[in-house]
C-alpha cells in the first residue's frame, strides 16, 4: 500500500505530466478540432494541482472557444473558483 502522501506526490506527477503533453500537443496541432477540450483538460489539471490562477485563465480560453458543450461544463466550474 502506497502512503498518502507518495499517492499524492504521485497524483502531482501525473497531472503535470498530463499538462505538459497538453501544452506539447497543442503547440504542434494548434487548430486540432478538440483544442477546446483539451485546454479544459488542462484547467481541470491546474485545479486539480490547486493553481487556481492557471486554472482560471486556460478556463477563459476555453469560453472563447465557442464550444457550446464545454461552456456548459464551464458555467458549473465557475461556482467552484
């Protein structure tokens, strides 16, 4: 069994790394047609990793997006910050 907090550093591990493949695949494929997607991604990552601030501004990307869907999601993580 894993302690808590090597699960947690574990967690942090893994949300970074998922950011920075994000951040890397986005770079190469900027008009990929799930952009908008995985910026939220990205943002759930942030908040996950409590940088709030990070979270919020790839959140506003993500509502200039025009993806009616994720503006949904968007409106429900708005209560959250």
């Amino acid at each position: 069994m894993i302690a808590s907090g090597d699960r947690a550093r574990t967690r942090e591990t893994y949300y970074r790394k998922s950011i920075s493949a994000f951040e890397a695949f986005l770079a190469i494929y900027p008009e990929n047609k799930n952009r908008a997607k995985y910026n939220y991604q990205e943002a759930e990552a942030y908040y996950s990793l409590e940088d709030y601030a990070a979270a919020a501004d790839k959140y506003m990307q993500v509502s200039k997006m025009g993806d009616k869907k994720l503006n949904q999601m968007l409106q429900r993580c708005a209560v959250r910050l």
